[in-house]
C-alpha cells in the first residue's frame, strides 16, 4: 500500500490526493479537514449537497467523504451525481442514520451497492485506511466496472 504522505499521479505530476469532505456539521467538517490535513491531503470542504456537486463538476478530486444525512440534496443527491457522472470517483459515506433507514433509500439510486459506509463517530484510524485502500486502487470505486 502507498503511504497517505505519498503523492498521486494526477495527470503526469505528482501532488497530493485531493479529497472533498461533505458534512452539513462545521464541527465534524473542521475536525476531519484537520485530520486530514494532518496527513497530508489536499482538502476542499463542502457544507451541503449542493455545493458538493457544483465542486464536483468544476474540481479535479481524488476521492469524496460523504455525509448522507444533509439538508435540501442529500448525500443520497450528490451520490447519484457521483453514480451518473463521476462513476470511477471513490466515495466514503460518513453517517449517524440508522442502517435501516440508509439501505431504504440506497434503493432508490442508479447503482444500489453500498460504498464503504463509516458511522459516525468516525474512527480516524478506520477511515484512513480505508482512504489509503480506495486511493491505491486496492478498493474499487463505487459503480467502477473493470
């Protein structure tokens, strides 16, 4: 596995992977961009779905951690984007709903798999390496057909 410090190739340079952190929470926000950071990455926040689809299509990122439970577009909003345009985008789910309620409304997108879901609170450990599994490859990207 690649180390989190270590550059990704992003069109011939080399740089740091680009994350985009979705969460309508500015505390759970500032405390995961720090971590993050911490480690390296580039981070771009997000505060709802909305702004998270407009990055999205004018931002080159490398993977997206995604709260599900957000005001007006959702996480489940901006994951159909992801699912309908960015296809081979990793994507973390990040939530506090119940499991029940999130497999309910799973079905109702395009691809019904289930990307790497973290409830909250996020184990920081558990989410790096699940980060590092999904930037190397060694995790597919939801909805990736190889």
């Amino acid at each position: 596995m690649v180390s989190l410090a270590t550059p990704i190739d992003v069109h011939g340079e080399q740089r740091p992977a680009r994350l985009l952190l979705c969460d309508d929470s500015p505390v759970e926000r500032l405390a995961l961009a720090h971590l993050l950071r911490k480690e390296g990455f580039e981070v771009d926040e997000a505060g709802d779905g909305q702004s998270a689809i407009d990055q999205l299509k004018h931002r080159e990122i490398n993977a997206i951690l995604l709260d599900l439970n957000m005001p007006d577009v959702d996480g489940f909003g901006v994951l159909r984007y992801v699912q309908e345009h960015r296809r081979s985008l990793p994507v973390i789910l990040l939530s506090g709903m119940p499991l029940d309620s999130i497999q309910h409304k799973i079905q109702n997108l395009p691809d019904r798999s289930l990307p790497p879901l973290l409830l909250k609170p996020i184990d920081p450990d558990q989410l790096l390496g699940i980060l590092e599994l999904q930037l190397s490859g060694e995790l597919p990207a939801t909805g990736a057909k190889e």
